[in-house]
C-alpha cells in the first residue's frame, strides 16, 4: 500500500516522546538505587504496567503473530501462555522473599545464598540471556522499522538501538517504568482496535473459526509422540519457569515500594498479559487467511495493519508494535547494566563507591546494546532467539534458585554442578540430538 505521512508523522512523533521522557526522568536519578531500581519506590498502578510492558515485546506480537500464522494455538504455548504462567508463579512464590531480602539483581541472591563463585557464574549467564533476547527484540524493532520505511531491516536495527538506548541510558528504570506505562496504554489501545477490524474481514469469528484448519485452537500436540510431548512441556517451561531466575522480572518486583505491591503487581500482570497476549495470535490466525503465504510469517501484524487500517489508526497501531518491543529491549539492557554495574565491578575493584558503580551501570547501557545489536544483525528470527535466551535461564538457574528459597539444605557444591552441568548438557545436546528438546536434557542435568 502507499504509505501515508500520517503514519510517519505518528511513529516520528512517539519516537520523540520516549526520547522526552527519558530526558525527563534523568533528573530523578541521584543515585545506583534510583537509576537501577526507580528507589524502590513504584507504586503498583506503574510496577503492573513495567511488569506487563516488559514482557509483551516483539516476541508476543511479531513472534507469537507469526508462529500462530502457521500452527494456530499450538505453537503459541511458550509465549503468551507461558509466559502468563510465569508471571503467576513469581508472585505466589518467589516475589515477596526476593524483595523482603532488598536485592538489586539475581546475582546478588546467588552470590548471598552460594557464594562469589555461583555469583560469577550466575552473572555470565544472565548477560548471555539477556544481550540474546535484547538481540530478538531488535529484529522486531527492524522489522517494523523496515515495513513502514521500506528502508533495510539491517539499517532500521541500527537505528532502533540508538533511539532505546539513549533513553534508557538517560534516565535507568525510570525512564524505563514510566515509558513502559504509556507503551502499555499504546499497546492495549492498538490491540484492542486491529483485532475485530481484521476479524470483521474475514467475515466474523464464527467464519474465523470455520476456515480455519482443522485443530487451530488445539492446547496440546496431536499425536501420541513423545518427542511431541516433551516439545510440548517444554514450551510451557522455557519462559514458564525458566523466566523465574529472569533478571528484568526481579527487577521490577525489586523496585516497587512495598512486598505487597510487588507481588499484586504480578497477579494484575498475570491477568493483562493473558487478555491482551491472545490478541496478536488471533490477528495471526486470521491473518493465515487474509495474506497466506508470506516469505516471513513474522511480518504478519504490521502488513495487516497497514493493509486494513486507516492511516491514523494505522499510526497508533505501528506506534503500539513499537512501543511494544522497546518496552522490552530497555528492561532487558538495564537488566545487563545492573549486573555489571552492581555484581562483577565489585568482583575486580575493592570498597567500589556508588557513584563509579552508577556512572558503569550508564556506560554499560549502549555497549550492552551494541552486543545485542550484533546478535540481531547475524540471527535475524525473532521467536527462536527468544525462547533460546530463556532456555538458558531455565537449564542454569531456575533449579539453584528454586532450591536455595525453598530447600534449606541446598549448598554451594550442588547449585554450582547444577549451573554448570545444566548449561554444558544443553549445549552439547542442541548439537548431537537436535530432535530431542536440548533444554529438557539440560534441566535434567541442574
């Protein structure tokens, strides 16, 4: 379609306004605390909305949108579903112990609960994750920068991850909570418009359903296989448990103002996440029948709305994929930041003050970003980077975590054999046996 300068205008305009609020919330920052934790003091109307945004990036509307294009619910398990799972869990039983310990980072537990070694190691592989799913993030980013634009995926990567880190560099989890409360307004707001506008053009969701192949709405595999099945179970955990030991969820937790807000925030979370997360993977589905056989399933979304939507609903809705996907990427490099600034300074400089511990944390925030920048340039597939991230939270630090809140027997020989033999197994087993879920054997291993 021809595009129209209302749909520039409109993403130009919601550029700039992150880029305003980031500046804006530069001048709250006094301190590592404030920078990394908003000072502790979110209340539960912004901790929802950070908690929420933060998982519903590129990987909800562009991954799940393209995966539900080709498999239907099936193949939507890990995210939205799983995810949904995870917040839940983390406040039923992790969110109020890890703020009553007034932690800054995961690592932090680790290094209390085991020792400076599981800390290092434990810190390796959160920065792993994270500049892995800060990479997925970005390709999401370039792909709507590369569909409204036209210009390469490549060059809109870049110029994505310059606009995301400057702000967050700016302004720390400030910045990040409150551009994550207008991107989740944004989100909501486009969702809620595309979803009947493309179910009304397939004629309805009785005809949606009707049309669709048989077992599009399946929650579990076909077949009796048990390769399927273990798949399947794994879909639930990747992001279900695995995202437990997530530094970007702890985060957030950590920096609300009290327990009880911290773990309401994840119920309401749980709920919103739920709701609006179905929303792209019926756009998906329907999409499958409105423009089949696209070379890049993933690009569904935002070729319907461009395609369906009037120019200015059409601004709101790209401005909402936009938001969707930075709101992500900001959490996930401010997680990095953190755990350099907060774990491994401290590990090779002495009796750090806080404000080197601060000025590394915002230095860190575009290298970080320069990593992950790399990583999308050479991957390019947006649901596959993700769920591998989190497999490597699950298969190196779900268990030891777990097990040190829970078990009080749980000691440093164990948690380190369980980090180590959990990442080495699924290493290896991703290569040898490419058919058999590598992050199964992996948790078996922890």
């Amino acid at each position: 379609m021809e595009f129209s300068p209302i749909i520039y205008i409109g993403v130009i305009i919601y550029l700039l306004g992150m880029l305003a609020v980031g500046l804006f919330s530069s001048k709250k920052i006094s301190g590592t605390e404030d920078f990394l934790l908003a000072g502790r003091r979110l209340p539960l109307w912004l901790c929802t909305a950070a908690l929420s945004a933060t998982f519903f990036g590129g990987g909800t509307i562009l991954g799940a949108g393209g995966a539900a294009y080709g498999k239907g619910f099936i193949g939507v398990i890990a995210d939205p579903f799983g995810a949904a799972l995870c917040l839940f869990l983390a406040g039923l039983f992790f969110i109020r112990i890890m703020r009553r310990m007034r932690l800054t980072t995961v690592v932090d537990f680790f290094e209390i609960r085991f020792g400076k070694p599981a800390g290092l190691i434990a810190a390796v592989i959160m920065l792993s994750v994270y500049i892995g799913w800060t990479g997925s993030l970005l390709v999401s980013l370039g792909f709507i920068l590369h569909t409204i634009t036209g210009i390469s995926t490549n060059t809109a990567i870049i110029i994505g991850t310059i606009i995301v880190f400057i702000y967050t560099m700016a302004g720390g989890m400030w910045a990040v909570s409150l551009t994550d409360f207008f991107q989740m307004i944004i989100v909501m707001t486009g969702l809620t418009v595309i979803t009947p506008i493309v179910i009304s053009e397939v004629g309805g969701f009785s005809v949606l359903i009707s049309r669709l192949p048989e077992g599009s709405f399946r929650m579990t595999p076909e077949t009796g296989d048990s390769i399927d099945w273990l798949n399947y179970i794994r879909a639930w955990m990747v992001i279900g448990l695995g995202n437990l030991a997530g530094q970007d969820l702890l985060q957030r937790s950590l920096s609300a103002k009290s327990e009880k807000v911290a773990q309401n925030s994840a119920y309401l979370s749980t709920i919103i996440y739920l709701s609006f997360g179905l929303l792209p993977v019926l756009i998906g589905m329907a999409g499958s029948l409105l423009i089949p056989g696209l070379d890049n399933p993933e690009l569904v979304v935002p070729k319907l709305a461009l395609n369906y939507l009037p120019p200015v609903l059409a601004s709101v809705f790209i401005s909402a994929l936009l938001a969707a996907v930075m709101s992500s990427a900001d959490s996930s490099i401010l997680a990095c930041s953190s755990v350099l600034g907060k774990n491994l300074l401290p590990m090779v400089m002495k009796s750090v003050p806080d404000n080197i511990i601060l000025k590394w944390a915002r230095l860190s925030v575009p290298i970080f970003a320069i990593f992950s920048m790399i990583v999308a340039l050479f991957v390019g597939e947006v649901y596959t980077l993700l769920l591998d991230s989190f497999s490597i939270l699950l298969v190196g630090l779900f268990v030891p975590l777990t097990a040190g809140i829970w078990w009080p027997k749980a000691n440093t020989p164990a948690a380190l054999s369980a980090m180590i033999l959990g990442f080495l197994a699924w290493i290896v087993f991703k290569f040898i046996t490419p058919e058999v879920p590598s992050d199964m054997v992996g948790l078996a291993f922890s």
